[in-house]
C-alpha cells in the first residue's frame, strides 16, 4: 500500500447522543485534530466503528461522511457493525456497548504504520503533533499520554489552543507512571501495526465489563516484551468522564455497573483468537466512506475460551 | 411558508446584501409612555443620518406579541416615516404565544432578547448591529458604518449617553443631541474588557460570529436584565476582542425606563419586571440550541417586506435546557472571563 | 709580644686583632642576646596574638554555628512558607472551581424553579377547565 498513511486513529460511537450533544463534541474535536495533524503534515486516516447503531436513526457514520466529505475516501473510513454482534458477544446484559470490541474492528482494519486507539472528544497536544510530525516513532513501543481534564461545564464553542492550554480551565491531570502507564489509558494508545497484530488488540475473552480493558491492554503489552513510554505530550478532555460522574452510584453494587464490575482481575490477560475483530465478518461497501459488517455466527468466536485467560507474567510472543 | 432552516438563504429581496443589517424589536403598547413617538422620531433621524452617508443597510424589526386591541408599528411606520423605504426592512410579526410559551418567568413581559435573536437569525447584511427603538447613533458611529473598514470577530460597543426626557419631546438634531447641557447625568465611558453598560443599546457584530455564539442567551429565560452583558462575557470565553467603537449612541430617558426605576424593585428584586437582576449573568454563559432565534418557526408572508411568525411548538426550544448552562474558558493571556458575585 | 695562656706567644697585631675580634665577637653575641630576647618577646607577643586569635576563631566559629542553625530554622520556615503558600494557591483555585460550580447550579436551578412554576400554571389552567367541563360551566 503506497499511499498509506502514517497513522490511523480509531474511535468508535454510535448516534445516541451519550454525554450530551455527543455528535457536536465528536465533530468539533475530529475538526480539530484533523486541522493539526494536517497542518504539521502527518499523513493520517481516521477509522470509525460503529458499533450497535441504534434503529430508527441515522447511522453516525452517515452523519459524519456528510460533515467531513473534505476527507475524501481514505481519509476517512467507517465500518458499522451490525447490532446482532453485540447480542452475540455480551456477556453482561448491562454491557450497553462494547467499547473495545469495537475497537478492534477498527485497528484490525487500520492501513497506518501506526495505530492510535482513542476516543471521540479527545483533543491532541501540541506535544503529540510535534512528536508524530518527526515521523520517528519506534516499532514495538506503546506510547501513552496523560489525559487533562478541563472543568466540565465550559463553554465549549471555540476550542483552541488558548482554552486547551490555559491551566485555568483544567480541573485535574490523570498522570501516568511506569511501568504500566494505565490511568485513563482508553484515550490515547499508540503503537506499530505489526505490534497491534501481534497482540491482537483489546481483550476479547473477557467481555463482562469494559472497564479496565484499556489498562488491561497495557499490561498485556509490558507482558509481551513490549516497551511502554510516555510519549512527551498530552491530550485533553473536556470534564472527567461519564464513569468518574456515575461510578459513586454503583460504589454498593458495583456489579449492576453499565461498565461491568469494577472489581475484576484486569492484571490477568489473554490471547485473543485469530479471528479478532471481527476478522471474518463480510463486508458490504455502504458508500465511498462506509462499509456495514452484517451478522454472521461464523465470525462469532465461542462464548468461553477460558485457556485464552493467561497471566501475565509469562512471555507471550505471539501466542 | 416552511420554517427557516439553518442553511437557507436569509434574504428575501433580489438585491446585494446590505453592509449592516439593524436589528431592533418593540410593539405598540406605550411602554414607558410614548413608546411609539419615540421611535418614530428616532427612526427618522437614523435613517437619514444612514442614508445622508450612503450606508446600505437593512431594517429587520421583530414586532414580539403586540396587542390584539391596537395597530400594529409596521402599519403605521411607513406614514410616520415617510422617507423609509419599505425595500430597506424587513418586518417580523411574532405570535404572542411565544411570550407565554417560552418565559419562565411570568413577570417577564417582554422576551426582549429572544426577540432580537429571532431579528439575527434573519439579517442578511454582512454585519448585523442589536439596539433599540430610543436610541439615537451618534456621528462616530456613523462615520464607522460609512468607512466599511469594520473586522469580522470584533463585538463592537459604544457608550450610551442618557438625555433628559424633554429632548425627546421635539425631534432633536444633532445640536440637541450633542450639547452636554442636555445630558442627563454623567457620560459613562466603557472599560475593558467587558466594555459593559447599556449593552443593549449597541452590539455590533458580523453576521458570522453572530450567528456562531447563536446569538443572546435564550436558555436563561428568568430575566431580561443582564443578558446583554451575559453576551459579552460569552464573546470573550469565544476569544472575540471587545471594543469601543469610538463614539456615543444617545438614549432619551423615559418614565419606566431601567435606570430611572431600578431602585423601585430594592429588596424585592424577583418582583422586576426584567427579572432578579443579581443572577450570575458575569459568571455563567450559555450554548443556544440549534434552533435558536426561533427558526423553525413556520413564518407566512402578510405583505412584501412582513411576515407572521406562527406558532408551533416545534419551535419552541425545550423549557430547561440545563446542558445549555456553561462557564465561560479563559485563554492564554486573556482575563479570566467569569466573575463571581455573590447572591447574598 | 703577648703572652697567651699557654706560654705561647702571639704578635702584638695578632693579639690585637684577636682582642679585636673578641670585642666583637662579644659585641655581636650580645647584640644576638638582644635580638633574642627580641625576638622571645615577639614570640610571647605572636602567641599572645595567636591565643587572642585562637580565642576569636573559637568565637567565630560559635557564631558562625549559632548562624548556622538560625539559617536551618529560617531554611525550615522558609519551606514551612512555601507549603504555607501552596495550601494557599490550592485552595484559592478549590474556591475559585467552587464558586464557579455554585454559580453554575444557581443559574440552573433558578431555571428549574421557573420552569416548575410555569408547569404548574399551565396544569392548574389545564385542571380548571376539565373541572369547569365536568360541572357543565362555561370555560
């Protein structure tokens, strides 16, 4: 692939308005990015997965071909994941969506040399856009960044790099340290394609909550070989969070949490089977930018694989 | 006639957009005593003070509720101002069901700025400037308009002279109007950042960043009072500049005017008229809805030039909108735009 | 001729000259006694000198002990001070983020409260005219 781009960043949501105004705040923070990796010239795609689409309304992926048709066809790439998968999957009724799975579909799909897994409302530093514009990156290094969250209420119609850096608007830093670098790690992981093959993207053996999955990845990587670094820059958010607002309401009962119980052994990792992500889902072109995966048992893998649950302290290589 | 939709064409006249659309909002019901004197006379200056210097603009005047039992201004603004060209304005009569649907306050009489967001949504001149049916734009003011050399993503304000209320009895020139004997207290300078005081009579903007803060606060609906300078501070949260054009406008006071009557209300501040003056309008600002201004109201035409904004409720934007409450950000090297007041 | 101790004999010039060196000889060694006692007297001075000097290190390093813990006691306030000075700033931007949520929750609630009372007034009207309709009264 001559013209693959340097890197793809994958998020996923769906049109359910999660957060409030969840379409705005994930356009103007796409808007953003997009302006500043271009302006620094980083050749870059953005993968989208839509996972669980809600019916009777637009797919987001739709919504978001309209408003940036600047991309063209291989700036921007959708996959809509039909619902069934999610019923198929889930091991947690209260799982309303399964974030990582999610993920997956779109990192297995990615054509960067690097991928960045990351979230819709994040916005990335300067510190970020320096670093990826050397095009130095390193095989086999996962990058993390810390996260600052900005106070939640702000007045979020133009956000820049005044608001972003004015120490004034942020509320708290989710700092990282070795050598794990977990702490809102869901929102800015980077790493080779070849390292994301290998590990095989998110856990998709353990499927009853999705919190923690993201520092669970972490863990796999250090336990794989891989080096983990703080890449020098940070991203921003604007308040701490949907679980940081709701988690008090399940601190009694933390297993009727929409995210899963908080409890579980996320320092415990897996290998993922080949068909990660959806591997052998068909795919059916929607438009230039989108493509439905419809259901297929076939790309369902068994509901339980325990010998895929492995400790992390043995050295996977690729497993 | 289909509701206004956000990518549809605002004008509705085959000519050039005009370079200031004016936008101002009243009714024929003697606010203040008088109310429709004076603004016939002060229309009548402005016109000919826009016209005399070859500004190209429009009149878009937004008639909010007016009373069933009376004329409406926009069948007798023509007679009264006979040099007006009804080519120039454009005339928006709203259902006076919006007033009861969208207060939340039911002293509030007047939606004063949910009138002139209505008036915004619509202009089509390439800057758009909010004041009121009183107030007479000074000559600095004018020389501005004229020049064309005003910048996108500047709020520009001017200071507001009070004149004493016989001034208004006759039709003032500018000799009236200028002469400091006849000024009605001390003129008040603006000071930044905010550069706040009498906001109301004087915001102007291009229609772009207008129609991008979505113009005034239409999700605190519990005063009037404040929501001009509630826009100010949401025009620094945005990183616009502020500024002081240069000049006065000139405002003839009135019996029932705020200043004259706002230690009225001393104790008793949720009895106002125009709403609690002591709510957070420094401290807190707002995200309108995407249907701001009422744009999906249905409108049909009555005559060329007016229209009749029906009422629906689709138009009608949600009674509480709590996500729309926001503190304004602060930006590198710029003044921390929220100011905490104590309600105490 | 001289003669000397021993029987010997000595020239005259010889013997003057031994005289002479005798002289000097005694002259010198008590010029030396002089710069002897001299010089002990300068020595009893340089040690009078060095026990004052001796005596004023001894001071100074006193002092400079005595200095020495009230710079650690000052170095303590001063980091006691900038703790002091932290808490201050911390909690000057806890008010400030504090302030601005109370401000945030004043706005909405007085929304809510407007919107509550605007509820009822449309629900009780609601309600009079399905009573006024029941009892057969004009509406």
């Amino acid at each position: 692939m001559n013209d693959a781009p340097y890197l793809t960043i994958v998020v996923t949501g769906r049109n359910d308005d999660f957060g409030g105004d969840f379409n705005g705040r994930f356009f103007r923070a796409l808007r953003f990015n997009h302006a500043q990796l271009a302006a620094a010239g980083v050749s870059h795609e953005f993968v989208f997965a839509e996972w669980r689409p809600i019916d009777g309304r637009h797919y987001l992926a739709t919504l978001l071909a309209r408003e940036f048709s600047d991309l063209g066809a291989s700036g921007l790439r959708s996959f809509v994941v039909d619902p069934l998968y999610h019923d198929a999957l889930s091991l947690n009724p209260r799982l309303a969506y399964q974030e990582f799975i999610a993920k997956n579909v779109g990192i297995r799909r990615a054509r960067g040399a690097f991928v960045l897994s990351t979230n819709t409302d994040i916005y990335f530093g300067r510190g970020i856009i320096s670093r990826l514009a050397e095009r130095a990156l390193e095989r086999g290094v996962l990058y993390r960044a810390a996260r600052h969250d900005l106070k939640a209420t702000i007045d979020t119609t133009r956000t820049d790099w005044d608001v972003l850096e004015d120490e004034r608007n942020c509320e708290i830093v989710n700092a990282i340290r070795p050598p794990y670098f977990t702490n809102a790690s869901g929102d800015f992981l980077l790493l080779d394609r070849e390292s994301c093959h290998e590990l095989r993207g998110f856990n998709e053996v353990y499927r009853s909550a999705k919190i923690h999955i993201d520092g669970n990845f972490c863990m796999k990587a250090y336990a794989c070989g891989l080096t983990l670094v703080d890449i020098g820059g940070v991203v921003y958010h604007v308040g701490r969070g949907t679980l940081h607002a709701q988690v008090g309401l399940y601190r009694g009962r933390p297993g009727e949490a929409p995210w899963g119980d908080i409890r579980w052994r996320s320092d415990v990792v897996y290998n993922n089977p080949p068909e990660w992500g959806l591997g052998l889902a068909p795919e059916l072109p929607l438009d230039a930018h989108t493509t439905f995966l419809p259901f297929e048992w076939n790309a369902v893998g068994p509901m339980v694989a325990l010998k895929r649950v492995v400790l992390p302290a043995v050295q996977q290589g690729m497993g | 006639m289909a509701p206004l939709s956000d990518r549809s064409s605002v004008t509705s006249h085959d000519r050039t957009p005009p370079t200031v659309s004016i936008v101002l909002t009243g009714r024929n019901d003697d606010y203040g005593v008088g109310f429709e004197a004076r603004f016939f006379r002060t229309l009548r200056f402005n016109h000919r003070e826009l016209t005399s210097r070859g500004i190209a603009y429009e009149l878009v005047f937004i008639e909010w509720a007016p009373p069933q039992d009376r004329p409406r201004l926009v069948d007798r603004v023509f007679d009264a101002v006979p040099d007006l060209d009804p080519g120039v304005c454009r005339w928006y009569v709203v259902d006076a069901q919006y007033q009861a649907a969208l207060s939340l306050n039911p002293r509030l009489v007047y939606l004063e700025f949910v009138a002139k967001n209505v008036g915004v949504r619509r202009a089509a001149g390439r800057f758009v400037l909010t004041s009121n049916c009183d107030v007479y734009f000074g000559r600095v003011v004018l020389d501005a308009l004229a020049r064309g050399s005003l910048m996108d993503g500047v709020v520009y304000r001017a200071a507001r002279y009070d004149l004493k209320a016989e001034i208004g009895d006759g039709n003032p020139g500018w000799p009236e109007i200028e002469d400091p004997a006849n000024l009605d207290g001390r003129p008040r300078s603006l000071r930044p950042p905010f550069m706040a005081g009498g906001t109301g009579d004087f915001v102007l903007l291009d229609r772009g960043t207008f129609h991008e803060m979505r113009g005034f606060n239409e999700v605190y609906r519990v005063a009037r009072i404040g929501i001009d300078r509630n826009f100010l501070v949401k025009a620094l949260s945005m990183g616009l500049t502020i500024e002081d054009i240069g000049g006065p406008v000139y405002h003839v006071n009135h019996a029932g005017s705020y200043r004259l009557t706002v230690h009225d209300y001393e104790g008793r501040e949720g009895e106002a008229p125009w709403g609690n003056r002591r709510w957070h309008s420094s401290g807190v600002v707002y995200n309108n809805a995407p249907a701001w201004g009422l744009s999906e109201a249905p409108q049909r035409q009555l005559a060329k030039g007016v229209w009749f904004l029906d009422f629906s409720w689709d138009a009608v934007p949600p009674l509480v909108d709590l996500r729309g409450v926001v503190l304004p950000v602060s930006r590198l090297g710029g003044p921390r735009p929220g100011r905490y007041v104590s309600r105490m | 001729m001289k003669q000397t101790g021993t029987f010997g004999f000595v020239r005259v010039a010889r013997y003057t000259e031994a005289v002479e060196y005798q002289k000097k000889a005694e002259s010198r060694a008590l010029r030396l006694e002089q710069q002897l006692e001299t010089s002990r007297e300068q020595s009893r001075g340089w040690k009078a000198k060095a026990d004052q000097a001796h005596e004023a290190l001894k001071q100074v390093q006193k002092t400079a002990a005595e200095t020495r813990q009230k710079l650690e006691r000052a170095e303590a306030r001063a980091a006691d001070l900038q703790v002091l000075q932290q808490r201050l700033a911390e909690s000057e931007r806890a008010l400030t983020v504090a302030r601005e949520q109370l401000m945030a929750i004043e706005v909405k609630l007085d929304i809510l409260e407007g919107a509550a009372n605007v509820l009822d007034a449309r629900t009780r009207t609601v309600l009079m005219r399905r009573t006024a309709t029941e009892r057969g009264a004009p509406v």
